[in-house]
C-alpha cells in the first residue's frame, strides 16, 4: 500500500460576475492596501483587465499593472516583475489571464520578496519562503494554475522550461468567472481546453497518482470533452463556458497534487525551443503518449475511454483502447489543432535536442510507463509521420 498526502489552501468562486466581487474578497483576506496586478499585452487589448483595476482603485487599494509577458514567459519577465514589485512595495499579486500570467505571477510574488532568479528555487539554490500572496483569476480555461503549486517559466539562455514548485506558490484565492472567457478565440478555446486534458489524463495515470486526484481527474475527463466542442463553435455559450472553467480547474485539481508526465515534457521541450502554444503541443503529442503507455497498462488506459465516452462499459479493454486513440485524434482534428510536421520552425534535425530537453524534465520519471531516449524519439517521428499503431495486438495496422 502506498503513502500520499493531497493539500490544496486555495480559496475557490466560480460563477457569471465573480470577478466584480473581487475588491470584497480581498478585504476579507486582510492582505494588504497595495497590488501589483499581472497579465499580458492581449488580455488588457481585450478589455478585461481596466475594470478589475477600477474597482480595485475604487475600493481604495494602490494599483500597478504589468504586462510585459511572452507566451511561454520567460525569466527576465519574472525579474521585470519582482523588481517592479519590490519598487511599488506590493502587498500581493492578482494574476488576471491565461497560464502565462498566472505563473509569472507566482514567480513575481516569489523573486520580488525574496530575490534570486527563478533558476534558483527550480535548482534547489534557494528555499521557498516568505512568498507574497497571489490571487489568480483565470481568462482561459487550460492551465488551472489558479489552484497549483507550480510555476512553469522558460530559462532564456538554454530555452529549459524550469518548473517552480511548492506549496505556498499555491495561490489563496481564486476567482472563476466564465464572462472573462467570452472573448477567448476558438484556435486559443481549442489549446487550452486540450491543456486541461491533458493535466487531467496525465495526472490520474501518472506513477504518483492518488485516489484523491484520480476522482477530480475522472470528472475533468469527462466534463471537458463534452463541453470543448460546444465552447470551440459557440464561445458565448455561458454554460460550456462555465463548464470548461469547472473542467480545467478540477484537471489542476488533479495534477497539482500529483505531477504531469511524457506529453508534457515533449511539449514543454518544443515550447522553449519554438515557442509553441503549451496546448498545442501538448496535442500534437498526445494521442502518441497514450499508444505507448497503453501498451504496458491496458486496463487503465480502457478506463480513461470509459470516462470520456469514447467507448462503452461492455468494451473489452483492447477495443476501449483503440477508441480512446481514435476519440482523441478524431476530437483534436475537430479542433483544427495543427501537426506537429505542419508547426511553425519545427524541424526533424532538432528531435535530438527535444529528446533531451524532455529527458531533462523531472516530470519524465513520473509517466506511468518507464520511458528512454530511445522511446521519445520514436513518438517524435511518429507523430512527425502523422502515423500511429492503434492495434495493441499488431504493429501493422495504423492510422494517417
């Protein structure tokens, strides 16, 4: 029998007009007069940051916006941040966005009390302490940053993507309100949403998985493959919306307490050395990662297609396995969610570097079936290939 534990210290509001409320919830948190608020060039574009200051400024709090953050933010965006926020003498941060905002944001409130480069606490060189408050509220329904413990952040000189990760980088409050993600266009709907998936199969199938977190992560299965498809054609329709906000936050649920594993390590690979959307390249590698993983655990993998409705209870679990394939090929293509032959930059001389970027990451010891160079490097042609063996029983049979 073995040991885990599961904590999660984030206060959590979902429903239509949260965000209004926000000035209330923070003085009922007691956290301080000054807030430095964290988002990125495209969310403030699209309106949804200035009246969240407004009703902070309103409210008689001293506000700062920043917003100078890439996609796949970067560590010089995060020391930007922390200078900014020991300069303004914040009291907290209130990440507003997608995960590129709400990590840089959690990075901020750690490097702007205490100093040090992002590196340092990925590396072990420094200790997480003293870390400000964060409060995250979500734009995007993908990363579910808004209730885990870690921070993903691109090493600018090696394109490594450190993974900051602890407790109190857990944020105390976060706000879900599904007007925010009205606006959110389809092609970003689609790659978030696969994201959220994504943290959900990999969190209930990773080697440190718990029961705990596989109940949060079979909901989430199941309720974002529902409701992705209606949010990607319809992106006003409140309750997809609301649904998938609910679908990504029980996926962070899941993974938070527990790990990611092979797609995410590919996929953060081909993000530090691409800059490719995190959910796109968490697609692009997906239905792979299932076909070797399924080969050494049937039974679990049958399991996930019975969650997701790709296959019926009276399935056999070879026959569960192949629609589980099938289903998330046949949803990602619905998706338009591009190749990984058709991405931008992506070349077949770099597989050597992804292969170790992805071996680098901690979270390669973490997928359920043991993986090597060697095994990586086969899933990187095949999905190059647009080919993969959906037979357990035969190496023959393939779909292109």
């Amino acid at each position: 029998m073995k040991s885990y534990n599961y904590f999660c210290a984030t206060q959590i509001e979902m429903g239509i007009g949260k965000s209004r409320e926000l000035p209330k919830m923070l003085k009922y948190l007691n956290i301080g007069s000054s807030i430095l608020v964290v988002s990125d060039p495209g969310v403030v574009r699209a309106g949804l940051v200035a009246p969240i200051i407004t009703a902070l400024e309103t409210s008689g709090y001293r506000v700062l916006l920043f917003d100078s953050i890439e996609q796949n933010p970067r560590d010089k965006n995060c020391l930007e941040g922390a200078k900014l926020f020991r300069d303004f003498v914040a009291d907290a941060v209130v990440a507003i966005g997608g995960g590129s905002a709400m990590d840089t944001g959690k990075a901020i409130a750690l490097c702007g009390p205490n100093g040090g480069i992002p590196s340092d606490y990925a590396d072990g060189r420094r200790l997480y302490t003293n870390i400000a408050p964060v409060i995250c509220i979500p734009t995007t329904a993908g990363t579910g940053s808004e209730v885990t413990r870690s921070a993903v952040i691109t090493e600018s000189s090696t394109h490594r993507k450190m993974t900051l990760k602890h407790t109190t980088l857990r944020p105390i409050l976060a706000v879900l309100d599904p007007e925010l993600t009205f606006s959110v266009p389809p092609s970003v709907t689609a790659a978030t949403g696969v994201d959220a998936l994504v943290h959900a199969i990999e969190g209930y199938t990773c080697k440190v998985t718990n029961p705990i977190s596989q109940a949060f992560g079979a909901k989430a299965m199941r309720t974002i493959v529902s409701a992705l498809p209606i949010a990607f054609h319809d992106g006003k329709n409140d309750k997809a919306r609301q649904d998938m906000l609910e679908g990504s936050l029980l996926a962070g649920l899941c993974f938070g307490s527990t790990d990611v594993a092979a797609v995410h390590c590919l996929a953060e690979a081909l993000g530090g050395l691409y800059d490719t959307p995190h959910g796109v390249a968490n697609a692009v590698f997906l239905p792979y990662v299932l076909r070797f993983n399924s080969m050494e655990n049937k039974q679990l993998h049958a399991t996930l297609a019975r969650y997701m409705n790709f296959a019926k209870d009276s399935d056999s679990d070879e026959i569960a396995v192949e629609k589980l394939i099938q289903g998330i090929i046949e949803l990602t293509e619905s998706l338009n969610i591009p190749k990984l032959k058709d991405l931008e930059g992506v070349k077949k001389e770099d597989f050597p570097s992804i292969v170790e970027l992805a071996m680098q990451n901690k979270s390669t010891s973490s997928n359920v079936r043991s993986i090597t160079e060697t095994d990586y490097m086969q899933i990187l042609e095949q999905a190059y290939s647009n080919r993969i063996d959906i037979n357990l029983d035969s190496s023959v049979e393939s779909l292109s």
